[in-house]
C-alpha cells in the first residue's frame, strides 16, 4: 500500500467525525483527504514541496 493511499485513510478517519455536520462536513472530508494526499505524495518523495514554496513566493514561475 503505497504511501498516498495511507494519507488518504488517515485523512478520511480524521474527517470521519465531521460528516455529522452535513455539507460542511463533507466539504471539510474533502479538506482532510487533499492534505492527507499531499502528505502521502510528499512522503513517497513524488511532490517537490521547495517548488510549490518557490512558486508560491514567487521566485519560480511556469513560463
């Protein structure tokens, strides 16, 4: 089981609480499971996290 799919779970166990919540708790759901993900990617060394930070100061762009 790859590193993106534990994310995932974990992401969707934490968000298991809010669904209570209706429609706020789904979007949070949606929330938990993106950052779970991203964490699982990072991990697994698949997201180049110094890019996005570049990109997002600025330093980097896409052109």
């Amino acid at each position: 089981m790859s590193y993106t799919v534990v994310g995932m779970a974990a992401g969707a166990v934490l968000a298991w609480a809010t669904l209570s919540y209706r429609f706020w708790g789904f979007l949070i759901m949606l929330v938990f499971l993106a950052a779970g993900a991203l964490c699982g990617r990072a991990a697994e060394g698949k997201l180049d996290l110094r890019g996005i930070r570049d990109a997002l100061t600025g330093r980097r762009s896409s052109s």
